[in-house]
C-alpha cells in the first residue's frame, strides 16, 4: 500500500548473479507475483514511492518501469524476491 503523502521518486536496482544490471529512477514498476504452493495463479504488483517496507516474491514474467507517464523499461524476468524500503525496490532475481 502506498503513502501518497511522501511521494516522491522510487529507486530501482536489478541484482542478478552476474550484478547489479540497472538502476533507475521511476514512479512506478509493476511485475509478476506468484499464488499458491506451486507458484502457479499469481497476478501483478505495482509498486510507488512511499510504499511500505516489504518482501515479495516475484515469478517469472514481464518487469515494466515508468516515470511520468513514460515507459523506461519492459523485460522479461526470472523469478527471485523484491525488497522495499525508504522508496527503493530491489530485485534479486536468477
């Protein structure tokens, strides 16, 4: 759940194994969630600045970025986890 009182920009890091792959500024990123013991049924999650501290997982799926309106980034990704904390995302992904 987002705070809209603190807005602001969201920090996004891409960790692989191979490293950090990106890093940007959006005001929103949304991707794939899984559901269920077997990891199957999931749906979308969007993240904003101000959202609360957390651990997701993340399933294999489409990973979009955007900054006003704007599309920064759209890949496919693997699954891994995302944390969130003090407006920066980062996902640990295989």
């Amino acid at each position: 759940m987002a705070d809209t009182k603190t807005g602001g920009v969201l920090t996004l890091r891409i960790c692989t194994p191979a490293g950090v792959t990106d890093t940007l500024e959006c005001d929103s990123v949304s991707f794939a969630i899984p559901d269920g013991a077997d990891g199957s049924g999931g749906g979308r999650i969007g993240i904003r600045p101000g959202h609360i501290a957390a651990l997701i997982a993340v399933a294999p799926g489409r990973l979009e970025a955007s900054r006003g309106g704007r599309e920064l980034l759209r890949r496919e990704i693997g699954q891994g986890f995302a944390s969130v904390s003090d407006n920066t995302l980062t996902l640990l992904l295989e």
